[in-house]
C-alpha cells in the first residue's frame, strides 16, 4: 500500500508539472477542420492560378497579374483567419471542459515560440511576392510553419512536432517539384492537419 501510495503520489506530481510547463488543450478538431480549410483554399488558388485567363507562362515561371495575386492573398487570409479562430474557440472549449486556464504561461510560451518561425517566413514571404518570384512560396509556407511547429511543440502535445517534421519534409521536397507548390500545399496543410489532427482527437479529446 505504501509503494502504491508513493507511486500516485509521483505520478499525480508529474501530471502536474506538465500541465503547468505544456498547453495540453489543443484541439484535435480544430486541426481536421483547419485541414478542410486548406483543402478548399487549395482548390481555389488552383482555380485561380490555373483558369485565370490572365496568367502566362510556364508552371515553373508563371506570370500572375496583381488581380490574380491579391485573390491568393485573400484565400490564403481567409483559411488562416477561420483556421485560427476555430482552434482558439474549440481549445477554450476544452480547456474549460478539463478546468483548465487557456491563457496561462504554457500557453504565451506556446505563442511566442510559434510565430518567431512563423513571422520570419511570412516577410520573407511577402519580400518574394514583391520580386515576382512565386514559385518558391508554397514550399517555404511548408517549410517555415513546420519550424514554427517544431520550435513550439515544446510548449504543448508532442504529435505537433511530427506535425512539424512532416511539413518541413514536405516542403524540401516541393522545391525539388517546383510547380506543383499547390498540391504540396494542399497535402500539407490540408492532408496532414486532417491526418494529426484526427490522431489527437482520438488520442486525447476523447478522454
């Protein structure tokens, strides 16, 4: 009884301190339907892209007329602005539903080791969009988001660094297949927040 005792005592102690260091109440959810977003962005920009009559050139040169531009950037706004509004309602949600304090030091750890990364590839992104050079823009959204899921998974449920790692493989991979930047993106962003995202519900949201 007594090593039983001691045992709860240090497993109730862990569970503790990694509540307390980890922003446990991401959603899975929130990530299946940040996958669904991608998924129907991805055919828009496509759409966009590809049956714009005023686009020219090859798939590894393409001339995007400033209208054709401001469309991507008004898709890509959209699905990140639904995106991160479905996973801050659906984790306050769940944190309320485990008691817990959404906005607490894991969580601003959580934030701020997230968009260093994040911000840091969104100006380079944007200096790239000023020079006219779009093909590597797909790629380096991959690549500079799995960084910024790397570099924040420290803070929160580890399956976000997998997340990462995969995002970033992808994203090396699409610059070898430059071109095709909008079905990497859409594997990415979309395939993959359906695939972790449905292996956290199922991990932990259904508790």
């Amino acid at each position: 009884m007594e090593n039983e005792k001691y045992f709860n005592d240090i497993t109730e102690i862990k569970n503790l301190m990694n509540k307390s260091s980890r922003f446990i109440s991401l959603s899975g959810l929130s990530g299946i339907l940040a996958g669904f977003y991608a998924l129907i962005g991805s055919w828009l920009a496509y759409k966009t892209i590809y049956f714009d009559n005023t686009t020219m050139g090859e798939y590894r040169d393409l001339i995007i007329t400033e209208d054709a531009v401001i469309r991507l950037l008004v898709i890509a706004i959209t699905v990140l602005v639904l995106s991160i509004i479905t996973g801050i309602v659906l984790s306050i949600n769940k944190a309320k539903k485990s008691n817990e304090n959404i906005w607490n030091a894991a969580s601003k750890r959580l934030l701020i080791n997230f968009m260093i990364p994040l911000a840091t590839g969104g100006f380079f992104i944007i200096f790239l969009i000023e020079k006219n050079m779009f093909g590597l823009i797909a790629p380096l959204n991959l690549i500079f988001y799995g960084l910024a899921c790397v570099n924040a998974s420290k803070y929160t449920l580890g399956d976000v660094r997998y997340l990462g790692l995969t995002m970033i493989g992808l994203g090396l991979l699409s610059t070898w297949f430059l071109g095709y930047g909008i079905l990497f993106w859409a594997l990415g962003f979309g395939g993959c927040h359906i695939l972790y995202g449905s292996l956290m519900y199922f991990k932990y949201d259904r508790n």
